[in-house]
C-alpha cells in the first residue's frame, strides 16, 4: 500500500522521505477510545462536531462513526501554513461555519495542535457565537510548540516536535492520502 503511495508521490514530483510514526491500527484503536470518552460526555447532548479543513477531514470521518450518540456535523475552513513546514502565524479564515451555534454544544475537531494559534483564533471565532458549550479534540498534540495559551479537552496522541504528514495532514497540499501518520524527514 504504502509503495504503491510513495510511487504516486514520484509521479506529483515530491521527492519526499518519510517514515511511520503512528500505524493504522494504532489510529483505529485510539479514536475508537476517543469516541467512547465522546459519547460518554456528550449523552443526550447532540453536540455539533466542526472539523476543521483541510487537515481534520479524515481524523472527523473516522471519529463521528465511533460516536454512539446523535451529533450534527459542519466544517471551517482556515490557513497558516502556506506551503511551507512552520505556521505563517497569520491565520485567515477561509470558510465559515454554516450551523447555528447559539445555545449548542460544540465540539471543534482538529488534526494538529502546534503554535495554538489555530485553536485560539477558533476559539475567539465560536465564543462570540454564544455557544451552550465549546470543546476541542485534536488526534495530534505537538510537545513543546506552544507560543500561546490554548486548552484542549481532548487529545489523541502527544508527539514531538517533527512534521508529520498523512492521515488528512499534509505538506505542501500533498501526502494526505497516506493512511497512518508519518515524520517527514
Ligand atoms: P498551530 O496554529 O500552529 O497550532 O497549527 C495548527 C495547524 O497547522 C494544524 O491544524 C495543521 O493544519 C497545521 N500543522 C501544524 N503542524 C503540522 C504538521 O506537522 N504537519 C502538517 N500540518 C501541520
Ligand atoms: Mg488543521
């Protein structure tokens, strides 16, 4: 599978090397803990689950199908990255959210947690809102990139502080497709 992916990448010209930090199967087993936790905390609350584009959409498919309660589901759509592999820090909101969030329990899903700055921004954004209330999940946690305060109630792994891609990650746009997550070297 993943020769068959990195023979893709040869012909989108990305000459990129990377290795498995997190496989399949331990992605399958921790979001399925994760939805437990969810669905627990949220009984009776069809919470509306917003993923955040592009990065989240797989980690958000993956998580609402281990859901055991009703949720609602919408997306945004914010940049920092360009193409590079460090945040912009200047983060624009591309695509709003379309639900009406006023007195509803939010769940904001993300990929990666780094700077905060996404998760602080997006934070500022739902809280004027007036949502009943807002928490955040992100499959990734990066150790030791913070530059701002930012809290998340939910975490699926802790790492360290390397890109990765796959998973609904990429780079440069590319390498989403890989089906665990990997450290681009
Ligand atoms: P933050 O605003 O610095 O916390 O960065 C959060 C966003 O940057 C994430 O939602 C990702 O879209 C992107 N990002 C951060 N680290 C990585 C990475 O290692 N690989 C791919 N995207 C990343
Ligand atoms: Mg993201």
């Amino acid at each position: 599978m993943l020769d068959k992916k990195k023979s893709d990448c040869q012909k989108l010209n990305i000459k990129a090397k990377y290795r498995e930090l997190i496989s399949e199967q331990d992605l399958k087993r921790r979001i399925k803990e994760l939805g437990e936790e969810i669905s627990r905390d949220y009984e009776s609350k069809c919470p509306i689950l917003i993923g955040v584009l592009n990065g989240a959409f797989i980690f958000m498919a993956d998580l609402i199908r281990e859901l055991t309660i009703d949720c609602e589901v919408d997306f945004v759509k914010i940049s920092s990255y360009g193409n590079k592999k460090v945040s912009s820090g200047n983060i624009k909101l591309i695509k709003d959210f379309d639900c009406d969030v006023d007195g509803r329990h939010v769940l904001v899903v993300e990929d990666i947690a780094d700077s905060g700055r996404s998760i602080r921004f997006l934070e500022e954004m739902f809280s004027e809102s007036k949502p009943k209330s807002l928490k955040f999940v992100s499959l990734l946690l990066k150790e030791g990139g913070a530059v701002v305060d930012f809290e998340l109630d939910y975490v699926g792994f802790r790492i360290e502080n390397e890109f990765v891609i796959g998973y609904g990650l990429d780079y440069a746009q590319k390498l989403r497709n890989l089906s665990s997550i990997q450290v681009l070297d």
